[in-house]
C-alpha cells in the first residue's frame, strides 16, 4: 500500500491507499496494475468477483462508490469504467482501508 494525505473539508487525513487498474476483455475485469497483495505478492491476475456491486455497475459503464470487500480486507471504495469509442476496456479502482 501507499501513503497518501487527502484533504477534505480543511481536515488532513493520512493513511493508505489501494489502487487498481482493470483490463476488460467483455466478460472479466483482470488486475493488470495493483497496490493489493494477495499472499506478498502482487494481486495481478486476479478478477473482479462477478456477484460484487461493482462488477454490476462497471459492466453497464457506470460508477460504483461503496463498500468492497478484497482479498479479505474492507475498503470505502471507488471504481469508475474506462471506455474508448464507446467501447469498454477496463476500469480504474481507489479506495481506503476501513
């Protein structure tokens, strides 16, 4: 994970932050870029859980803010889809460890 400082209504926050860039391929999100470690070591490879929230809203080119639960941890999470032409090719994930 990464140190971040985020400014908010003047209140400073430090803590970390997770961070995640998906390929979409029409069916699977599939970390190609990521700060989530799944046993040491880079959870690259790893999809997107079809039955989340998130996938749901990404799949129809919308946004997802909430709650996420991955690879065992709970995050406030933010993912937003990645569209070229109109066409959906990944998504890009932020969020902060609860």
């Amino acid at each position: 994970m990464l140190p971040v400082t985020v400014l908010a209504d003047s209140a400073a926050w430090a803590g970390e932050l997770a961070a995640t860039i998906f390929s979409y391929d029409g069916t699977e999100f599939v970390r190609t870029q990521t700060t989530l470690t799944k046993d040491g070591e880079a959870a690259v490879g790893t999809k997107l859980d079809h039955d989340s929230a998130a996938y749901k809203a990404l799949s129809q080119k919308q946004s997802y803010n909430g709650p996420a639960t991955l690879l065992g941890q709970d995050y406030d999470a933010h993912y937003a889809p990645m569209v070229a032409d109109g066409k959906l090719t990944g998504a890009l994930f932020v969020a902060v460890p609860k």
